[in-house]
C-alpha cells in the first residue's frame, strides 16, 4: 500500500534544476500554477498561446510543458505536435476544463503525455511531475492517528470543573453528536487546547474512546508519563 505523504514542503535534495513551462491564455489561471510552482524552486518560463510556447521551447527546452489546449493564435494541440516532432522526449502535459472523452483521445494522439482537469488539486500537479519527469519531494511529516491521540492530555482533564466533565460523559453515553459538540464548546474557554483535542476525536467519532478516558480520569486511573493516555 503507498504511504499516505503529508504537505509538499519542498523538492527532495540531489535533484537537478528542472524548467517548467506554463502555456496558457488566462492570466489567473497562470498565476495560480506559477504560486504553486515557484517556492519549490523549479525555474518557471510561462507562455500566452501555442506559437510562444513553441518559440519558448525552442530557445529554452524545459523538462515539462503544462499545456492548455484552448488559447488564441495556435492552440494546445498544434503546438503539442510542433515540440514532440523536435523533441519527443519533452513532456507535456495537457490541462483543460473540457474533459469528453473523444477529446481526451484527441488530446493524447497529438502527443501529450498526460491529462489533467480543471479545476486540479495540488497533489495532481505534484503526482504528474513524479509520473513524468521523476520529480522527487520532501513532505511534512504525517502524523498518525495513534500519535495525535497520544495527545490528548487526561491531567488537563481531570482539573475541568466537574459539571463540565459531567456534561461531556454523559452526551458521549447518549452518543449524541450535537450535544457532545456543545460540551466541548464550554470546555473551550477553560482549556482551548483541550477542546481542540477533543473536537478531533469526536469528528472521528471516538466516543467510546473517549468515554473511557473520561472514565478512567474520574476514577483517577488511566494517567501515564507526561498526563497523556497511551493505547
């Protein structure tokens, strides 16, 4: 199974420098790519249609091209063929918002080598440099769900006014949503933090767990090193 990775922070080290072409005619739509792209360090060249994507890629033969297929003066297709006939080792990659099949045959026999839809999210972006060029990236590192619950501080419990403590077991005995919620909220101006923790575990709705805890803290028990519960 492929580990989940966490935030793209920046490109692995021992990479070349890799160039990254954007072809497109709208200009908000290449400011979003170009903020995506930028802080990893990639050098950037951008192009408004086809003939200047063609000219760009002549002069300066980038890794990748992201290419939009719709743009004025010579269109995504036309200029896709051009660069594969003088390079077919550059990678294009076509992005459109017009997703019908015929024309993603269309857009693959001119000689894409991947498709991506609008609107994208970041990590197809990042998935499509990986796939297409080798693109290797460091990433935040992803907590488990074991780890972020081994923060859920029974001490910081235990010191709650017991009406409030009260509240929050008995709404999680009824395993009623809205009221565990409304517990939590008046927990929140004793303790930020702890509400926090405690609105996280209930969104994964680990009542049970929870109602343990609270158990456990009342009974005095279930407190280990450092006030936190272990499992």
């Amino acid at each position: 199974v492929e580990p989940r990775h966490g935030r793209v922070t920046g490109l692995a080290k021992g990479q070349q420098r890799y160039r990254l072409l954007i072809a497109e005619d709208q200009p908000e739509n290449r400011l979003l790519l170009r903020r995506l792209l930028e802080s990893l360090d990639f050098d950037l060249k951008e192009a408004v249609n086809g003939k200047e994507a063609v000219a760009i890629f002549e002069q300066w033969r980038p890794h990748l091209i992201w290419m939009d297929i719709r743009m004025p003066v010579m269109n995504g297709l036309e200029a896709t063929r051009r660069i594969k006939a003088a390079d077919a080792q550059t990678k294009i990659v076509a992005i459109t918002a017009h997703a019908l099949e015929e024309e993603r045959r269309e857009i693959m026999a001119a000689g894409c080598d991947d498709f991506i839809r609008k609107p994208y999210k970041e990590t197809e972006i990042f998935d499509a440099l990986t796939k297409n060029i080798g693109v290797r990236f460091a990433y935040e590192e992803a907590k488990t769900p074991d780890a972020a619950r081994a923060k859920l501080n029974t001490q910081a419990l235990a010191n709650l006014p017991d009406g409030l403590l009260n509240e929050l077991e008995q709404a999680l005995a009824r395993i009623d949503i809205n009221a565990v919620n409304q517990a939590i909220e008046g927990i929140r101006s004793h303790h930020p933090s702890l509400a926090d923790r405690l609105s996280d575990e209930a969104a994964d709705l680990q009542f049970g767990r929870l109602l343990r805890i609270i158990r456990g803290t009342s009974n005095g028990n279930g407190i280990e090193d450092g006030g936190c519960i272990k499992e």
